[in-house]
C-alpha cells in the first residue's frame, strides 16, 4: 500500500476505534465521564501516534503539514461527535 491510502486507513482507524469502543463503554458502564475520557485518551494517542508515522515518510513540509492538520481537527471532532452520542446514549439509557 502506498502511504497515501496508509494515511487515510490510520485516520479512519483513529476515528471508528475510539468511538467504537466509547459506545460499548457506556452502554456496558453508564459512566459517562470515564467512557469519554478513556476513549479521548485512546483517541489522542492513536492520533499522535498516526502523526508521528505521517512525519517520518513525508518530505515535502507543506504535505506534512496539510497532513497534520487533518488529523488534528479529526481528533477534534472525533472528541465533540462521541460526547453528544455518549451523552445520547446516557439519556436513553436513565429515563
């Protein structure tokens, strides 16, 4: 695979792992707070650690940092999209 289609396959990782497991969390626990925490911790690091990789096989620093930069607002938005579902789920779980 070409580390453009590796690019893509770390950040889709990065984003449907951690809100996979955020979701079971909550619905095995009803704790909102430490479903999301754990979960943005796991997402952080497989974040950093998909950047770090991005860093070493990219030359051009325009490419590194266009790069970059997608997996920094996926990791943002991967952090806004699973507390409004683990606050959903929370809600539909206490009546």
């Amino acid at each position: 695979m070409s580390n453009a289609v590796l690019y893509w396959v770390f950040l889709g990782a990065a984003f449907v792992i951690p809100f996979v497991i955020g979701v079971w969390l909550m619905r095995k626990t009803n704790r909102l707070g430490f479903s999301f925490w754990i979960t943005t911790a796991l997402n952080i690091v497989m974040t950093l650690a998909a950047a770090f990789w991005w860093k070493s096989v990219t030359d051009d620093p325009f490419r590194m940092m266009f790069g970059m930069a997608f997996y920094g607002v996926s990791a943002v938005n991967l952090m806004v999209i699973e507390f409004f579902a683990l606050f959903s789920i929370r809600k539909k779980l206490n009546p």
